[in-house]
C-alpha cells in the first residue's frame, strides 16, 4: 500500500504544480494584456481560462492529496489494528 500511497502524493505534487504554473501565467497574460474599455472587460480577459484551469488543477491536487491522506491513516490503523 506504500507504494500507492507515494504515487499519490506525486500525482497531487505535479497537479498542485502545474495549476500553480498555469495559474500564474494566466495571472501575468492578464497583466500584459491591453484594456480596451470597460465594456470589453465584462467579456472576459485573455488570460481567464488559464486562471480557471489552473483553478481547477489546483483543487483536484487538493483533492488527491487529501486522498493519500486518508489511505495512509487507514493504512496505518490496519497495520496498529493486525498486532
């Protein structure tokens, strides 16, 4: 069960990483990009889709981390429950 364990915990690091990248980048294409007029700005800025998949990568790295969590202390009580 370690084994799952640790590839969880990678798999919710790269997440966790790659949201926050993506984030980021959509947080400077916001910056670096011109604004027109207000009216265009209720459309929506060029860089607010990455800043919504980095959204969500972010959450789902949340959410297998809090997985391997949970198997770990599962996995922990099994191991103090067998001796």
């Amino acid at each position: 069960m370690g084994k799952t364990i640790a590839i969880l915990f990678a798999i919710s690091l790269s997440l966790l990483a790659t949201g926050g990248l993506t984030y980021r980048f959509g947080t400077s294409v916001n910056l670096h990009s011109p604004q027109l007029d207000e009216l265009s700005s209720l459309a929506g800025s060029p860089g607010d889709k990455w800043l919504f998949v980095g959204g969500v990568l972010i959450l789902l790295g949340g959410a297998v981390a809090l997985a391997a969590i949970k198997s770990l202390i599962q996995d922990r009580r099994e191991l103090q429950s067998t001796r």
